[in-house]
C-alpha cells in the first residue's frame, strides 16, 4: 500500500501562483510516475502533469508551460508549482502514484484549488 497527502490548497487570486506538495509512503517501488490530476465540479477527472522516476513529464495541453511537476526522489515528494492562475484552474487536486512494474495506481484524498477573478 502506498498513502499519499497533498498539502497547499486553497484561495488565490486570478494572476497568481500556489505550489502543491504530495507526500508519499508506505511501500513506495523505485520505478514509478508520479503526479497530479483535477476535477472540477460538474466535470470528469482530468489530468495536469506527471513525472516518472526518471525525470521525464507529461502535462495537459491548458497547463503546458505554467504548471512544471517536479519530484524528490530521496523525500518521496512531488511538486506541482502552479503559475498564471485562471479560474478554470478551480478544482480539487488529487496527487496520484503508480508502480511501472504493476500498473497500479494510487490517489490522495485531493486538495481544493479555489482561483477567484
């Protein structure tokens, strides 16, 4: 079992910039990707970034450029660094790991991103 608990939610201003923190534990394998994914309300769970074990991302095309993903490997940590912020960023973001090996997947309980205008 892998636990995950994001931190750094909450309300910012259009224009402006919050940074997420996920931390990972439990039986955490060294080969995996890690990231972030958000839903809005009325809307399906959508992806924002990931990053492999490997340093390698993978972001949505509306985030591209203004929300980099990052990790520490020796913490157990990733990062979602967000810039620009619009109000359609609004949504609960949930930190997600999955093992290469397994495929499996796990998720945080999600942090609220709320973006006023």
């Amino acid at each position: 079992q892998v636990q995950l608990v994001e931190s750094g939610g909450g309300l910012v201003q259009a224009g402006g910039s919050l940074r997420l923190s996920c931390a990972a534990s439990g039986s955490i394998f060294s080969l995996n990707v890690m990231g972030w994914y958000r839903q809005a309300p009325g809307k399906q769970r959508e992806l924002v970034g990931t990053i492999t074990s490997s340093s390698s991302t993978n972001y949505a095309d509306s985030v591209k450029g203004r929300f980099p993903v990052s990790r520490d490997n020796a913490k157990n940590m990733v990062y979602l660094e967000m810039n620009s912020l619009k109000p359609e960023d609004t949504a609960v973001y949930y930190c997600t790991y999955k093992r290469l090996n397994s495929g499996i997947s796990y998720w945080g309980k999600g942090t609220l991103v709320t973006v006023s205008s």
